[in-house]
C-alpha cells in the first residue's frame, strides 16, 4: 500500500505521489521533462486523444500531420511569435558532422511549419475555410520545475489551425471551439472557467486569445487549453491570400486551438483523492475491473471471465484481476488507478445470480447477471454524473467575489474583481493576488448574485468596467 500525501495541505506532493503510484507514467528518463508512456497513461492518452477527435471532427475539421522540424528561415518570419518562443527554442545546428546550412528548430509550436504550406494550398475562396488539425509532439526548453503533464519539455498536444475569408467567419470559427471545449471539458467531467486574457497575456502573435482555466484550490488555477483568433497577424508574413469571387486578393483570418496532455493532470488533479485517481469513464484505460473472491464450492473464476466477455462484447473496457493477492489488495490498487467501476463476484454472488457494484466514488449495490450489460451501463451513467456534480460544486465555491485591494490579498479562493480594463490597474491586481489577472469571462462565471459591474476596484473608474478573474497559476 501506498501512503499519499495529504491532498489539502501537500497537493504538488500527493499529485507527484499518485502519478507514479498509478503508473500513468515514468519520470526516471535520463532528460529532465521528458517522460515515459506508460502502458497504463497510454491507454488513458490514447483514449483522451480519441474523444479530441471525435469532437473536433463533428464541426469538419479534417487530419494533417506536419514535419517536428522547422527551417530558421520560417521560424524569423513572424517577429512578435519569435520573441514569444526564443528562450524556450531547442535548436538543431547539425546533420551528422555536417553544419546545417540553415539551422532548424525542433518545433515547439507549429504555426511556422504549417502556414508556408498553407500558402500553397490556398487560392481561391473555393479553398477556404480550411479547417485541420493535428496530433503530435512539441517541444519547449522549460526552465522551471518540471511535473507530469501539468509542466514538460515534450508536449502531447492538440492543436487545430484555420484559415477564413475574413474577422467575422474567423470569429464565428472561435465561437464553435468554444462549444468544441465545452463538450471536451464536460465528457472530463471538469467545469471551467473561459477567460479572455488581457494584451500583455496573450499568445505571441494572436490578437486576443481565450483560455480554457481551472481552480485547484487556494486560488490557484491551471491552464489547460487556448484558443487564439490571429486576424491577419500571421496571413501577412507567410503571404496567405486568396482570390474573391470579383477577383480581388485578400489575406485570410486565422484561429488556432491548442489542448495537451495537461487534460490528463487536471483529470488527476480535480478528481483525485486520497486512494488515488478518478478516472471518469471517457478516459478511463478500463471501465470497469472484474475481482473474483474465492470462496468454497463455486467457480468464481469461471464466472468473472464470462462476465468480462459478455462486458467486452458490449464494448465496455473491462479487465479481470486474475492475481493471486488477497481481494482487499486488489481493490485498494484499481481504486488507485482510478477504475470507475468494480463488479466484486464471490460464492454468495455466483449463488444469488448477480454481483456486487461499487463505483470508485464508493457507491455500493448488486447488479443480476441477467440484466449486467444494462446494469453496468447504468451504474458508470451514474457514476459520471456524480463525478461532475462533485466537481461541479467545488468549481463554484472555488471564486469569491472581492471588492477592495486588502482582501485580494486574503488568498483562498480565486478573486472576481471589477476591472476598468487598463494595464496599469491590472497589474496592481495582479501584485496583490501575487499571481496574474487570467482575464475576462467570455462565459459566466458560477456567482449568481455578480449582478453588473460598477468601477474599478483600483482606480474607481466606472466606464468600461468588466469582470475579471485572477489567480495564482501553477
């Protein structure tokens, strides 16, 4: 048995304890932030990944897979993208003994390696929109300490680029990732907070950016997805145009949307526990463990295998735990790795013509083997709902409303502030809160009683004020 750290009071501990405890991964590579897949965080990525296709794909954005390596050449054409990237840049200088006549660099985002093609597959406005989107690796000279998932050198990532006739379409194509992310984030399970981030935040070279936050308690919150409207800041310097139908050439508008492998750390760190992960059942490697219970005079075994077939004829993700420790070991290690469902099959089950349920949010009952596929649908059905009440009634009591300056500084929830919208006055949040202003609600925020903001908890200004949300990001 493994004794995890107190999640309330050492929360970076007890996520580090049970990343590894769970084998979702192994941090023992020879490179600081890079990372072993697991079998087990595999099967859990790879699930993660075929929800964000299914999801992406219902709006028509179609695959491409781009090159890792991006020319030096390609890389410079967008200034303000440079300076956003060129301390986190790993560089590739050689080619065997051979000096690279241009250097290349190792991608850490691909908005240089895709567009120069883009401007060869874009004409015409019988070209556009052009939607697609791709599922590879980044990488990203992290200097800070590094942590599964959450803070790496080698990203999974997710990311969609699209080209459209003008602001509006590219506007309207923001407005469905949106609906992309809630749909994501509600099948995790994992209420969010959508935030337009102020100028000074923003993705280098986009023109406003919209990230996907969530609380992690003690008003700390982690970023787990972007999306970007660029307008023409990047169309221009890789000469993006089309022709009209009257002929004239106009530059595309851009967007892009980025999730990445931190989906499965806020997993981990919203749903988990004190024995370990909680998977929903979109992610989860296996729906459900089968443990058999040997008792006298039945065939438990027999029986457990035949309930996993008829499970995974169903298509349910199902494992039998066939191993020789005792049953309370077993339950302690899938409840560790955060199966949503445990069907127990002993003696008294194998007589009675059912088996024993427990969610791993420990809500406990019978399902006859009868009706088990139903039943067992029925039961995660449940499960899921629960888990998003749950994190749904934490999401909500994870901001306060602050009116003042001095109880900014209280620090134990996430602040909701009125803002006049000016730097200044948002950086004097941001010192107070000794954390970053995340930006405006593009969504609302779960405070009923907000009501409409009045002035500017800084300067007092009362025209143009909005809510804002600040925090401490981990």
């Amino acid at each position: 048995m493994v004794d995890l750290p107190d999640r309330t009071t050492q929360f970076i501990d007890w996520y580090l304890a049970v990343v590894e405890a769970a084998e979702l991964t192994d941090k023992r590579y020879p490179v600081k932030g890079l990372n072993v897949w697991t079998t087990y965080g595999l099967r859990a990525r790879r699930r993660l990944d075929a929800l964000l296709v299914q999801e992406i794909e219902r709006t028509g954005s179609n695959p491409v897979e781009f090159p890792t390596l991006i020319p030096q050449t390609e890389f410079a054409k967008e200034a303000e993208h440079i300076r956003g990237f060129d301390a986190q840049v790993y560089w590739v200088t050689r080619g065997g003994e051979t000096p690279l006549d241009v250097p290349l660099v190792l991608r850490p985002t691909s908005e240089t390696a895709i567009y120069p093609v883009f401007q060869k597959w874009i004409r015409s406005h019988r070209d556009l929109p052009l939607n697609v989107y791709q599922i590879v690796n980044t990488f990203r000279y992290e200097t800070k300490t590094t942590r599964p998932f959450l803070r790496v050198r080698e990203i999974h990532f997710f990311e969609e680029h699209t080209c459209q006739v003008d602001d509006d379409a590219a506007t309207a194509r923001v407005r469905s990732n949106l609906e992309t992310a809630k749909a994501i984030v509600r099948a995790l399970a994992l209420p969010c907070a959508f935030l337009r981030r102020p100028e000074w935040d923003k993705f280098p070279g986009a023109y406003y950016t919209v990230a996907l936050d969530v609380p992690l308690g003690e008003a700390r919150t982690l970023q787990i997805g972007t999306i970007h409207h660029y307008r023409e800041n990047f169309s221009r310097p890789y000469g993006l145009l089309y022709e009209t139908a009257t002929g004239e050439q106009r530059y595309v508008h851009q967007t892009t949307f980025g999730l990445s492998e931190r989906l499965l750390g806020a997993v981990v760190a919203i749903h988990g526990d004190q024995k370990g992960v909680v998977f929903p059942t979109s992610i989860a490697p296996y729906e459900v463990v089968v443990v058999p219970v040997p008792g006298a005079g039945a065939d438990v075994g027999s029986l457990a295998r035949d309930v996993a077939d008829r499970l995974g004829r169903a298509g349910v993700r199902v494992v039998v735990d066939t191993g020789d420790e005792r049953p309370g070991a077993k339950y302690y290690r899938w409840e560790l790795k955060g199966v949503p469902l445990r069907l127990e099959i002993g003696p008294r089950e194998a007589s009675g013509g059912s088996v024993t349920a427990v969610d791993r949010l420990g809500k406990k009952g019978s399902i006859p083997i009868a009706t088990l596929e139903a039943g067992v649908r029925g039961r995660l059905a449940e499960f899921d709902a629960a888990l998003y009440a749950r994190a749904t009634e934490r999401f909500s009591t994870a901001f306060r409303r602050v009116d003042s300056i001095e109880a900014l500084r209280d620090g134990r929830a996430v602040a909701v502030v009125e803002w006049c919208g000016a730097e200044a006055c948002g950086h004097q949040i941001e010192a107070a809160v000794d954390g970053s202003l995340l930006g405006t609600p593009e969504a609302p925020l779960p405070l009923p009683t907000l009501g409409e903001p009045r002035s500017c908890l800084v300067c007092g200004t009362a025209a143009g004020t909005r809510w804002a949300v600040a925090g401490r990001p981990l």
